[in-house]
C-alpha cells in the first residue's frame, strides 16, 4: 500500500516533462512515507538503490556522452555543472555569475539594492537566482540571517507536527515541512553550485504569485494544526491565543 504512493509523484515527469517539480513531489512523498510508516526498512532499501543508481548514471554520462552534444539538454546541465568555466557561454553562464555575486558581497555585503549583478549578467535573477543577489547585497551576515529564519520556521513546523492532536494533522505539517525544507535546500544547492542547475524557486522570496500562494496556503495548514494541539497545563493552542489577545 506504501510503495503505490510514489506511483503518481513519479508519473508527474512522464505527464509534465518538468523535473523540478517532479523531485520535489518524490521527496514529500518519500518523506511522508517514513513518518507514516512504523517500520521503513524497504524505504531505506530503495534509498540506497537509488543513490547507486543515481551515481552509476553520473559515472556513464561523464564517461560515455560528447558534452557538445544536443540530444538532451538536462545531460548538458550535468556537464555544465561539473566544470562551468567550459560551458560559460552557455549552460554555465548562470552558475558561473551567481558564484561572482556571491563571491563579491563580502561579509556584510554591497549593501541593500545595491547589486549589480542582478542588473546586467544573472539571467532570472528575482527567480531561482534570488539567494546569490541576497549574498551580494547583505553579504554572510545576510545569508546566514536568512537561513536562520527558514530554521526557525521549520523548526516551528517540526514541533506542531510532533504536537498534533491527531494522526491527519500530523501527516499534514509534515507535508508541508518536506515541500518547504526541500525547496530550500535544492534551491540552496543550486545557487551554491552544489548540484546541476534546475528550476526551484526560494520559498517567501523568489518571484513569482502562484509558489507564495500555494505555500502560504501550506502555512495556513498548519497554523490551523496548531490551534489545536492541546498542552499539559489543559490549554489548547486556540486558547493560548486568545488568551495572549487578551
């Protein structure tokens, strides 16, 4: 019964050809199925199987494919991942900037509206390239600013999930603590050069209405969640609010 969930989260790359969203579908699944599962011995079996794999298709196509070749674009971005300066005209470009904006902001940065790189050379810079402009206008201490934030608030999803009053609230913040965990991270990565270049926006920061919409809606959830949660004093989350509004 488990092992069908990953059915359609799979399916959604053979329908959409779109393998950002299709990771990140995988990864809420894959997590949801540990947390719900009671005992994940075949998940952490089909972990290892998938990194063998995921490893056995790197070491082929690194070995095996012409770089120059067009056949499939996503092979080009793993090329372009291993050694950017090579592609920099092309898949590259974009890795290769990012790294010059974050290189240049120092420690606190060119200060706030103060970037350059956003202006003239990182292509969707208020997209997925967000974090690289945050680095060059508030420098380290920004960035880390930053992640301290999305620690916190998935921290606060972590113990509401841990709280919840029942099973399906549960299940629910730890939905939404996967999608958004996940697209932080895989969005980190990229900016930082730690994985080929994909399509996966900054949680609360990157441009765009229909991703705020959506997590916000997500956020909504689990406040919802919390308002329910009841703590050993007898007092429920709806009650410490209002008691606090008093």
């Amino acid at each position: 019964m488990y092992k069908r969930q990953l059915i359609p989260a799979l399916l959604l790359f053979v329908i959409t050809n779109n393998l950002s969203s299709a990771i990140i579908v995988v990864g809420i699944a894959y997590i949801m199925l540990i947390v719900s599962n009671p005992r994940p011995r075949w998940i952490y079996i089909v972990s290892v199987i998938g990194i063998v794999a995921v490893t056995a298709l790197l070491v082929y196509v690194f070995n095996n494919l012409d770089p120059t070749s067009d056949s499939n674009f996503r092979f080009k971005r793993l090329f372009a991942w291993r050694d950017p300066e090579h592609f920099a005209s092309e898949t590259g470009y974009q890795t290769i900037q990012a790294m010059y904006a974050i290189g240049s902001g120092g420690f606190f940065g060119k200060g706030l509206g103060n970037s350059t790189q956003k202006i003239t050379t990182i292509p969707e810079a208020q997209n997925d390239m967000i974090f690289s402009i945050i680095c060059e206008e508030l420098g380290i201490f920004g960035a880390l600013l930053v992640l301290l934030l999305f620690g916190y608030l998935l921290y606060r999803l972590f113990v509401v999930a841990q709280n919840a009053s029942d099973a399906y609230g549960m299940l629910m913040v730890s939905g939404v603590f996967a999608h958004i965990s996940i697209q932080v991270i895989l969005n980190l990565c990229v900016v930082l050069k730690l994985m080929p270049a994909t399509g996966i926006t900054l949680p609360f920061i990157s441009y765009g209405g229909t991703s705020v919409l959506f997590i916000l809606t997500e956020i909504g959830i689990a406040l919802c969640v919390s308002r329910f949660i009841v703590f050993q004093d007898g007092k429920s989350g709806e009650g410490e609010a209002q008691a606090e509004e008093q």
